[in-house]
C-alpha cells in the first residue's frame, strides 16, 4: 500500500468527513430498517411476524458476502469507482422496493440490496488509508464506526417515523432520494485515488480468508465477533415484538425507547482511550456486562426502565466493537487487512440471525436467551484473557 503523501492526492478533509459519515448511517441503516416493520409486512402480505423477519436475514446474510467480495475488487476497479458504482444501483433497488407487492420478489429484492450495499463499508476503510494524511485516518476512521453504530438505532427511527406518515414501503423510497443527494455529492467531491497494484492475486487472497476463523489465536474473538451484532439485532427485535402485544405502548413510546439508545454511542468517544488505559480484554468484559446489565432493565415492564436498559444495552456494544477490532488487527499481523475483512464478515453474518429470536414467543424467554448467548461470550473473554496473561509471563 502506498503512502498517502507519495500519492498526493488534494483533499478536504471536511467534504470526506461528511460523505463517509452519511454513508455509513444511511446504508448499513438498511440493515435495521425493517426491524420496527415487521408486524407491517406481516400484515401486508398475509404471512407471520416470523417470516416477514426473513427480510432482515436475507439482506444481512448477502450484506455479508459482499463484504469479502468489494474489499479485493475494489483496487482492482478503483476505490472512488466501486463507491459510486454501488451507490448508483442501490439507488435503483431501493427505488424498486417501493413498488413491491410479492414477498417473495421482495426477499430477492433485499438479497440484492444487501450484495451492493456492502460495497462501501469495507472500502471506505481502504480508501482512509490510501487518501487521507496520518494525522488524518484516526478521526476519519471513527467517524465511519459512529455511523456504522448509530446506523442502528437510527434506522429504526427513520422507518418508524417514514412508516407513520407514509406507510412502511415508503421506507425505501426516502433512502432512494437521500442517496441519490449522496452520489452526487460523492461524483463532485469525493478524490479519485490511484489504483493500487496487488502482490497476491484474488483467488490467493480469498484462500487465505477462508483459512483465517480457524486460526487458534482469533477463533474466540471471532465467536465475540459473532454474537455482537446478532444480540443487537435480536435486542431490538424483542423490543419491538414486546411493544406490538403491548395494548399500552403508542407509538410515539416506542420511537422514545429507540432514541434513547443513541445515548449510549456517546461512550464511543472514550472506547479507544478505554481499551489503552484497561486492557483490550477488559474493555469487552466490561461491555458485555453492560449489555447484561441493559437486558435486566429491559426485563421489566416498565418503559422507562427499559428505556434506560437500551442506553446502557447500546452502550456495551460501542464500547466491544473498537476493542474486537483491535485485538484482532493485532493478532492479525501480516494478514491484518484480510482478518479485520473476515471480522466485518462474520459481524454481519451474527446480525443476519439476530431476528431469529422470533422462534420464542414470550419476551422474557427472549431475553433470557440473550442473557445466556452473552454470558457464555463472557466466559470466553475471560479464558481468551487468561490465555493472553500466560504467553505474557
């Protein structure tokens, strides 16, 4: 990889800030964005809260494959190039999305949405490293794991509120226009780098991927990796059945619970001075104890209690995410690149059976399937720590 100053490339950093920034909300938002629609699409095509949660996997599952697929073409077909080129055709099937009136075309439709959206995410981090100055690649970089984060929560906003004064198809309209606003954006703005030549060819770079999970030094960290986003996801989707069957909860209620949960992404400010100060380790020890802690609020009936379990549940997972990626780009050596992709990989595959949680009806069972997931994450931080403490001495 070449040096950012060898390229000398001219840029603003600001208009860089902004894009990477909107993107990264905006398209990894489509990963959360049917999680408050599902009692809709359910009703919509006469079909269970179960199946209609099909819609979160499909796009989730394809989401994932496409990040190991866009990270290697990407310096192959140009980094601004494969941006754009994404943006442009989910565009078009988002579009198309709005006019949906089969589930099944609808399932199809997603998959392919997930597929091209994942043509940013792993690209935008090539893209930080090759463009942007040193000094520069710190703030860029967590401005982009901020969106990906509040992405979360901020999905779910935007589509409750799109579904409550246009209806739920409507959803995919908006993203339509606001990336439609985006690309051009991007065209007028975004620097063109030069491509980057290859010391390893495709086919070797993807052998070498596949190879990576069974490695003995990441295999915990990638099972952490696994259940972090899928408890996000089925987190939210226990919320959401809870507030459905909820004779009591408006609407309104249950946006105020979602919003809620952006508070705890301000703790994302402080993960990485976190995780020097105490220890990467610790740093997700504690994490998951605050996600513990946010499933025993969530589990009462109370809405502002909940309310306050999601702060401290969204909190967890902003403080693990910076520490994981860490770890595992340390561990990652020579390969650093090819094991923060496999890491992306398997964050997003976690996520696609986050709605799986459906399978169990009653909330608090839900909740207690959560608690155990988490706890048995637990245990395995603690004997990835204590085998980090016996290499040490």
């Amino acid at each position: 990889m070449e040096n950012p100053k060898e390229n000398n490339i001219p840029y603003t950093l600001s208009h860089i800030l902004i894009i990477f920034a909107m993107l990264a909300i905006l398209i990894v938002s489509n990963l959360y964005i049917m999680i408050p629609l599902l009692g809709n699409v359910a009703t919509t095509f006469s079909i269970s809260t179960s199946e209609a949660s099909l819609s979160i996997s499909v796009f989730s599952f394809f989401y994932a494959c496409g990040l190991i697929f866009f990270g290697p073409l990407s310096e192959r077909f140009g980094l601004k190039e494969t941006i754009c080129t994404g943006l442009f055709v989910l565009i078009i099937l988002m579009a198309a999305g709005f006019f949906m009136t089969n589930f099944s075309t609808l399932l199809l439709l997603r998959a392919l949405q997930g597929f091209w959206a994942a043509s940013f995410a792993p690209v935008s981090f090539i893209y930080v490293l090759n463009v942007l100055n040193i000094e520069h690649r710190g703030i860029a970089i967590g401005v982009i794991n901020t969106g990906f984060l509040s992405a979360g929560v901020i999905g779910q906003l935007l589509s409750s509120s799109v579904n409550i004064v246009y209806g739920w198809q409507s959803i995919f309209l908006t993203l339509a226009i606001l990336y439609s606003f985006l690309l051009i954006y991007s065209l007028n703005k975004l620097p063109r780098p030069r491509k980057q030549k290859q010391s390893r060819s495709i086919p070797t770079l993807l052998r070498t991927i596949i190879s990576i999970p069974f490695r003995q030094d990441l295999k915990r960290l990638y099972f952490i990796t696994f259940t972090t986003l899928l408890a996000f996801v089925a987190y939210y989707t226990a919320l959401e059945n809870f507030f459905s069957t909820n004779t009591d909860a408006t609407p309104s209620t249950t946006l105020m619970v979602r919003g809620f949960g952006l508070i705890g992404l301000i703790i994302t400010i402080y993960s990485t001075k976190i995780g020097t100060r105490f220890g990467y380790e610790n740093t997700i020890l504690f994490g998951l104890t605050l996600k513990l802690i946010g499933l025993l609020f969530s589990g009462t009936i109370n809405v502002y209690l909940i309310a306050f379990g999601s702060i401290v549940f969204v909190a967890g997972v902003a403080i693990i995410i910076p520490s994981l990626i860490q770890l595992i780009g340390y561990k990652g050596g020579h390969d650093r690149s090819l094991t923060i992709s496999m890491y992306s990989f398997i964050l997003l595959l976690g996520a696609s059976f986050g709605s799986g949680i459906t399978v169990f009806s009653s909330y608090f069972i839900q909740l207690f399937t959560l608690a155990t997931l988490l706890f048995g994450s637990f245990i395995i931080i603690l004997i990835e720590k204590s085998g980090s403490n016996i290499k040490k001495t």
